[in-house]
C-alpha cells in the first residue's frame, strides 16, 4: 500500500467530476467503483489496482507483473502501463512525480521525528532523578497519543503531539 499526498482541495474537485473511479477510467482498462472515492481496476502489467481517497491522501495498492522482455510489443505495452500510471498519480494527486517524492520524505520525517522524541522522553524519564509523577504521566499521555497516531498514519498529528512533548521538559 502506498500512501501519496494529495493537493489541497482536488478531491473535493475530483468528486465533483464524477468521483476517483471516473478518473481513473481515463487510464486504465478494467475499473469498477467500489465507492465515492474508491475504485479496482487493472491495466496491463497492472493486474490489480485498489485506490481510494482517505483523508487528504490517495492510498493505493497496485500488483505488478513483470512482462516479456524478449517481445518488443509486450515491453512497450509495459511502458504505455507505467506512462498512464504515472499520469494517473499526476492527476489524482496534484502533484507532479518530484513533489510526490519530496512529500513523501516529508511525511517520513514526521514520523521519524515523533518516534524520535518519545525515545528521547522515555530516555530522560529513566535518567532523571526526582521528576514529579504528575509530569511522567503527562508525558505517557502524550506518548500514548503519538503511537496511536502513527498507528493511524496520522504523522502530522504525531509530529505536532512530538513538539508538545518535548516542550513538556524544557
């Protein structure tokens, strides 16, 4: 599964325009809507293709199988397959293969930031000496909240309970 950002306010725009399943019937062979915002299909070298808006990002499970590299019609269907793919993510997302890239980092430094501060708090927790307990279980609080965002891939939320957190000792 594969998690994309998605350009605010185009899915609200993509709804309007007959849902994520419409889109994608302008890419792909085989589509049927599994929803508002939903859909499988498959294309080509694509045998299975889930997608569906969650949020503000575009989730998406694609199977691939490799093609025939010793037939030149195969490999070139296999590269029309991965042109109209690529397509596809531009416009369900906004945004174009780099910034689809640079979001992605984005979003794994927000998690890799809120896991790092919890490990810095349990850390502190145990070095110090007289911590009042009323502060420990305000951290642990916070702490719990963050695992259950990530947990819930919600890695803008876990980053900003991050900041709160390392506040908390500071």
């Amino acid at each position: 599964m594969e998690r994309f950002d998605v350009r605010r306010g185009l899915i609200k725009q993509v709804s309007g325009e007959g849902g994520l399943s419409a889109l994608a019937e302008r890419y792909f062979e085989q589509v049927e809507s599994t929803g508002d915002n939903s859909f499988l299909g498959s294309h080509g070298i694509m045998t299975s293709i889930s997608g569906s808006y969650e949020g503000s990002a575009l989730l998406i499970d694609v199977t691939n199988v490799p093609p025939n590299f010793d037939d030149p019609e195969e490999v070139k269907s296999a590269m029309d397959a991965r042109k109209r793919w690529t397509s596809f993510l531009d416009d369900a997302t906004g945004y174009n293969s780099k910034q689809r890239g640079d979001k992605a980092k984005e979003w794994a430094k927000k998690a890799s930031k809120a896991k790092s501060a919890i490990s810095a708090t349990r850390h502190y927790i145990e070095m110090a000496d007289s911590l009042p307990q009323d502060k420990i279980s305000e951290a642990e609080s916070i702490i719990a909240e963050i695992e259950h965002a990530l947990e819930s891939n919600d890695n803008t939320k876990a980053a900003g309970r991050a900041e709160k957190l390392n506040k908390l000792f500071n």
